[in-house]
C-alpha cells in the first residue's frame, strides 16, 4: 500500500456526500416497506431484488459514513426476520460456528493491524455485510419451500440481469448505469467484458456460473422446470457476456460436477487420487505445483500467470501475513495488491486462523451434504444434495480466481444457508424416522398434489 494513499481511501472513504440515484432511492424504500409487510415467508423476494439488482456502491451519507442501499436492506431484514425472537439463533450448526469465527477473526485483525478509528469503522460496515448478510439468509432459508421460493426468484433475477448483459455486449452502454452502475464497460482485447449491476465483469460472471447446479435442481421438478430453464439461459449469457476466464472455469466445473454423478459413491477414492496426482506433479515440475493456474487462460488477455503468483507469493510470505494478516501485500511483486484470490484474501485480511476456519466451513459444508445423501433411500432425493454439492465445487473454482465482494458474497451466504437448512433434517432424526422425513422435507423432486400445492409469487 503506497504510503501517500490516503486513509480514508484504505478504508473506503470517498465523497463525503450521497451516491444514490433516485430510482434506486425509491426501489429502495418499496423494498423496505415490503420488507415489513409480506408474510415472513416472503421477506426473502425483496431483499433478494434489491441485493441483485441495485448496482453495487450506491450510497447513502449519514452520520458521518457511507450506507449502502445492501446494508440498509440487510440491517431492515434482521429488524423484521428478528422481530421476537432473539437475535442469537438456536440453530448454529458448524458451518455457521466457522463462518462467524472467520468473518470475527477478519475484523479484529484488520483493526489491530491499523489500529485507527477509521479500520474500526470500515470493519462495523464489514460486519453487516458479512456476518449480518449471512445470518439474513440463515434466518429465512429454513426449509424446503423457503429455498424453492429463492431458486424461483434467483432465476428470474439472473434473467433480468442476462437480458441487460447482452445488451450491455451488443452496444457498449451498461443499462443499470442509467441508475448510478458503470455506464461503459471495460474492453480488453478488444472483447467487451459486460459486468451489469456488479462492481466488475468478474464477480457478474462468477455469480452466474456458481448457480448453474442450484437450477438443475429446480429442473428436476417439473413444475418448476420453465423457471429453470429461464434460470440455465440466463446463467449461460451472464457468463459469456463476463469474457472472463474465472467465470467459464466455474460455469465448467458445475457441469463436471453433475456427470460425475455416477461415481458418487467412490468420492473418498476421487479425492485421494486428485491428492496424489497433485503430489506426483510436485515431484516432476521445475515450478511449484501451483503454477498448474498459470496453464489455465481460456479468454485472451486472462491474467493466469498472475493469479499462480499471487498464491506463490502468499507461501512464501507466509511469515509476513500469518498472526493477523499483512497490509504490505502489494510489495510482493507487481500489481499484487490486486487479491483476486478469495484464499490469499482470507488469508492476508485475518491470517492463518481465518484461513483454517474458512477452510473447515467449506469442510463441514461437503462433510453435511455427503452425510444427508447417504440417508436417503432413492436417487430423487439424492440428486437433492448432489446438486448443493456440485454448486459448493463451482464457488471452489472460482475461489482461485476472484475475490468475492460486492452482491457476489451474498450468493455464496444464499448457498451455505442452503446447504444448512436442507441437511438439518436429514441429520436431526434417527434411522428409523428417515422415510417420513424423505417424504416430507424434499417434495421438490416429486411431482405435487395440484389440491395440495403451496402458492408462491412467481
């Protein structure tokens, strides 16, 4: 970090006044007041929209600080999903103990490696949007049709913003920057990298491709096939309009991940052979084996050869980042500062305990998903947890190319609360209990009872 960048700049200050477009202003306050309106099953649809589709950095100046329109929505969800009930929930599993433990360490080191008020107020902002984002969705992901209800908006979502993306591609003007997002979109090698209402081409594209399996398990239904096809579409444009590497990566990997299918009952012999295949090329490369990255460059112009080594930094700096992180990141080498590495970032924001927890949720993550499959007796409701699983591979593809910020982070919490709320069943009840849970907890990959249906908005 150059000495002479200003504070406020490392702490994400900027114009001391409001940044919020008048359009977004009112979507704003339509979905907080739905917020507080809808029955309780539905507070999800409008923080979901608003989360999504405001762009990213719009802003409200109050009391000194910058409130995004994502913070003001979180904060109003938490007030209306609390609403008595105590805000310390009774359903913390692992995944959330890890997740907290991180997002914890994160903040306590950012703020004793700066040691000035500004860190600790740059880290409250962090909180809400992490840890309060988080236990949001915690809060309202809690069963079957809850995560159906999402699904079905989520598609829709990503077909809105597919639709803008390939207009963005088509004619270099960004729609959502009429409402305060980037109006012109980057261009490297001459290919138009459309990015919508996210921060950057990457994040817009990663945020796609990571959903992909999550819609093949509305397909599986048939009633909700329509929606997830419009889902998959959408998904599939958002990805090639990002022109970037990262996203094709994580868009492939969740096809991988679905046809591996039939070796689902040989995953511990997969996994152990991908180890040793790592450690043989270990043994055969001039280079570490981690400059296997660099091989990878889909799109022209791709920074690869970057992201290898910016990991090969990190290890060999690990002295430096370690107890609490580093803030010196950017002295590596060139253009290092540029953490686009969701590991590295862990890592030199909150050092090496926040990457052992990140590590261990991510563990607990694949450990639920696998114990709940194997408690069910047909391959309906094992596809159930098959798809979670194939989603949680994407996010760990695209870990080693993009650092998850903006609406993208949300995605990621939307997918652990997922994975939580749809394995507790399953790992709450004891064998002899395991046939009326199948029948009951995952009606999605049944057909319904059209007399019996539950509506939903869409």
């Amino acid at each position: 970090m150059p000495e002479n960048k200003p504070l406020s700049h490392i702490f994400g200050g900027g114009v001391s006044e409001s940044t919020i477009d008048p359009v977004v202003l009112v979507a704003m306050l339509i979905a907080i007041l739905l917020i507080f309106v809808l029955p309780r099953r539905y507070i999800l649809v409008p923080v979901l929209c608003a989360i999504f589709l405001v762009p990213a950095g719009q802003s409200v100046h109050a009391v000194g600080v910058h409130w995004f329109v994502s913070r003001i929505i979180v904060i109003a969800g938490l007030v209306r999903a609390a609403a008595g009930k105590s805000l310390i929930p009774d359903w913390l599993n692992s995944i959330d103990r890890a997740f907290i433990g991180c997002v914890l360490c994160e903040a306590i080191a950012f703020t004793l490696l700066y040691r000035q008020a500004g860190a600790l107020i740059y880290q409250c902002g962090f909180l809400i949007d992490a840890l309060g984002a988080y236990l949001l969705v915690r809060f309202l992901l809690q069963d079957e049709p809850s995560i159906e209800l999402s699904l079905k908006w989520m598609a829709l979502i990503v077909l809105c913003v597919a639709v803008c993306m390939v207009f963005e591609q088509m004619t270099v003007q960004n729609p959502f920057g009429l409402i305060g997002g980037k109006l012109v979109p980057d261009i490297r090698e001459g290919r138009v990298r459309a990015q919508g209402p996210f921060h950057h081409a990457l994040t817009a594209g990663t945020f796609a491709a990571t959903l992909v399996p999550l819609f093949f398990l509305l397909w599986k239904n048939t009633r909700t096939r329509f929606v997830a096809i419009l889902g998959l579409l959408g998904c599939t444009a958002m990805t090639i309009c990002s022109q970037s590497s990262t996203p094709l990566l994580s868009y492939a990997a969740s096809f991988v991940g679905i046809c591996f299918w039939p070796l689902r009952k040989s995953m511990r012999a997969l996994r152990w052979g991908i180890l040793v295949a790592l450690l043989g090329l270990a043994l055969v490369m001039k280079a570490p084996v981690w400059f296997l990255i660099a091989r990878v460059d889909i799109v022209d112009g791709s920074s690869a050869y970057h992201r290898a080594l910016l990991v090969d930094q990190f290890i060999r700096h690990f002295g430096d980042w370690w107890l609490m992180g580093t803030k010196d990141a950017g002295t590596w080498g060139w253009d290092l500062w540029d953490v686009q590495n969701q590991y590295v970032d862990v890592g030199e924001t909150g050092g090496v305990l926040a990457l052992i927890l990140f590590v261990l949720m991510i563990a607990f993550a694949f450990s639920r998903i696998g114990k709940a499959r194997r408690k069910m007796t047909s391959k309906q409701q094992e596809w159930y947890f098959w798809f979670l699983g194939c989603a949680l591979v994407s996010n760990l593809v695209a870990f080693f190319g993009v650092n998850y910020s903006d609406q993208l982070k949300v995605s990621w919490f939307v997918l652990l609360a997922m994975i939580s709320a749809a394995a507790a069943p399953a790992l709450s009840v004891d064998s002899s209990q395991e046939p009326q849970l199948e029948e009951q907890a995952f009606s999605m990959l049944q057909e319904p009872d059209p007399a019996n249906s539950p509506s939903v908005l869409v």
